[in-house]
C-alpha cells in the first residue's frame, strides 16, 4: 500500500490488511482559540502531526490513519463563537460504537491519538468500556500534548499552566500553518490561576472543580503565546514524531 490513510484505501485493500495492524485513531475539536488562532487549530494541529509521520521513512510501517473524528466534546468553550461541540455522553456513545466495529473485525491492535484536553476523561471511558468487553485487544490512549520531552523547548511553567492557545499550541500552528496565525493579534496573556494557587481546590490539579474557559480567563486563552516561534514548534513537532514512533514500534 502507497498510503498511509484508510480512507485513501480501496474496499479491497481494506479487506486484506492484517489484524495486527496498528490503527491510529486521531481526535481532535472545533473550538475557539484566542483571537490569533484559528478554531480548527487543534484539528489543523493533529492533522500536521499525521501528514508528517506518514511520511516518515522508516521500518514502522506497521500502521494505518483512520478517518479523524475532529467535532469533539468542547462545552468548557461554548460561550465563544465558532466553537462547535457534542454533548458528553453522546461523544462518548457515538465514539464507542465506531472504534467497536474494528474490534468486532478482529482487531486488536488501536492508538487513540487526541489533541483536545477536554475529552482526554471522554476517551478513557470509551477504551475502559471497549477493552473490558474486548479482552485481547490493546487501546493505547496518547494525548499528544502530554508527551515528555517538550520541557526541552516550552517553559515548564508555560507547559503545566498554558495549555489553551498559549506558547505551545502557537509555535506549533507558526510552523504548520503561519498563514493561518493572527501575528499582529498576539499578545500577552495571563497563565491558569492555578500557577500562583496555594488552595486545595483547583482547576486543573488533584482535587479540580468544574470550568468554564471564561472562569479561568475572558480572552478565551490560557496561557502566555508571545514567545511563540516556528522553530519551537519543530522542536515540539519532531519530538511528537519521535515519541508517536516509538508507540507504533512498541505495539507492533
């Protein structure tokens, strides 16, 4: 096969690929990301991640793109306009029964790729479910935003407390996609309270409360993007490559 992508496959070279196929399943969301980023960026971001790694030359070709599910569950961003999200349980139950028709195929073998940190608990539902139903099947669950490595590049503090339209997501999409960032409309910008906190009750820690994007910051981001470069979202980049590598290599 010349592609890396199922929906670039014929019916026929869809019924001779092996069980033991790694399938990568990307989600991702439509949701409003500050004034300098567009509201496809977490879908634009992941799609960057899965153009460049199936293009990878490598002996890791074990593998094949499912069709991205980016309309995701995104209610914490429903007060801004142009965010588009699915009701929780309904995100759940509809995900549940489309990866289900693959392991009713026999199989076995699944990496849930996400780029929206609002449906990480969504997913985890869905491969608790699924693999307690499926006994021999491997759900692996990789939200790209938290693999390790990326201290290397990011703040660590920009890392843990910017994780909405701030320095990481930016570079990333200044490399990706520099047409489609607003440079003039990047500013400075406030972190999660949570950076500065001393209660127990947080936002994003241990013991978290319930949010609203607006409860933690009016502008719609979390997180501080004027030090944001291109060459910081190569680094971020090639570090997600490297790490998605090593996951198709391990499960294969």
């Amino acid at each position: 096969m010349l592609t890396k992508f199922w929906s670039n496959l014929t019916s026929v070279e869809i019924k001779n690929i092996s069980s033991n196929k790694v399938l990568i399943f990307p989600f991702s969301s439509i949701e409003q990301h500050g004034k300098h980023l567009p509201v496809g960026t977490d879908k634009l971001i992941l799609e960057g991640i899965l153009d460049k790694f199936s293009k990878i030359p490598s002996k890791t070709s074990n593998f094949i793109i499912m069709p991205h599910i980016f309309l995701g569950s995104a209610s914490e961003h429903s007060s801004y306009s142009g965010t588009i999200s699915i009701n929780s349980s309904m995100y759940i139950d509809y995900i549940t029964e489309y990866v289900e028709q693959f392991c009713k195929k026999k199989f076995k073998k699944f990496i849930f790729l996400n780029s929206h940190g609002g449906q990480i608990s969504h997913l985890d539902i869905v491969a608790k479910e699924l693999k307690s139903k499926y006994k021999t099947i491997d759900i692996i669950k990789a939200n790209y935003s938290l693999f390790d490595g990326f201290d290397k590049v990011i703040n660590e503090n920009e890392l843990k407390f910017g994780y909405h339209g701030g320095e990481f997501e930016t570079s990333l999409m200044l490399y990706l996609y520099p047409l489609l960032v607003k440079k003039n409309l990047i500013k400075k910008n406030a972190l999660s309270p949570d950076f500065k906190s001393k209660s127990t009750i947080s936002y994003e820690k241990n013991i978290k409360r319930a949010w609203n994007t607006e409860d933690i910051n009016k502008s719609g981001i979390i997180g501080n993007p004027v030090g944001s470069s291109s060459l910081k979202g190569k680094k971020i980049l090639d570090i997600t490559l490297n790490t998605l590598k090593k996951i198709v290599m391990e499960l294969s």
